[in-house]
C-alpha cells in the first residue's frame, strides 16, 4: 500500500483508496496500527492539494467509511462465510521473517502448495 501512497498519481490513490475501502474492516482487525499508518497517509495526501478534486473526494468518502467501522464493506460477506470456524485451516507467516527467504522448499504434506 506505501508504494501506491509514496508518490501519489490519480490511479494510484483511487486503487488504494478502494483497495483499503474493500479490505479496510478485515486490515484494521488484523493491524489496526498499519491502517492508522496508511489513513495518516491519505491525510497528508489531503492536506498537500497533489492530487485532483475527484481524488479528494475519493479519500474523503474513505474517511466516512473508516468512521462507520466499514459497516457498508464488510471483510467477509456473511452468504459467503460457508466453512465454519473449528474446519478452518490458516497458515500464517510474517513478512518480516528474514528467514523467509532462506527455507528450502521440500515435498511435504505441509508445502503442497
């Protein structure tokens, strides 16, 4: 999302401006402090005037949506939440892990992706 956000275009802050729009309830579950991070940006994007009017609009429209917690773009659409909670299989990996780079990957039941 920074890279988007670094040097501001008109695309570049509408596709983040929607991506966050769409993902943003499911973010501010999962880092709250990375989506208040990249909401600083947006601001700072507001305040310098760099980009047009209709992206101004577009970052201002995200704000209500932050402020009503994402209400009308839920992170899952409860119709599409099918597999329930205890048959869920989640990997999670950091992507800070300097070590990431480094695993072999082998043929394991656990790498078959």
């Amino acid at each position: 999302m920074a890279l988007f956000l670094e040097n501001p275009t008109e695309d570049s802050v509408e596709l983040a401006s929607d991506f966050t729009m769409e993902c943003g309830q499911v973010l501010t579950e999962v880092t709250p402090a990375g989506v208040s991070a990249i909401f600083e940006r947006f601001r700072a994007i507001l305040m310098d005037g760099s980009v047009s009017k209709r992206c101004q609009y577009t970052i201002e429209k995200l704000f209500k949506v932050r402020k009503s917690k994402f209400a009308e773009h839920p992170g899952v659409i409860p119709e599409l939440d099918l597999v329930e909670e205890a048959e869920k299989i989640i990997h999670e990996i950091s992507l800070d892990d300097e070590d990431l780079g480094n695993k072999e990957n082998t043929c394991d039941s656990s790498n078959v992706f």
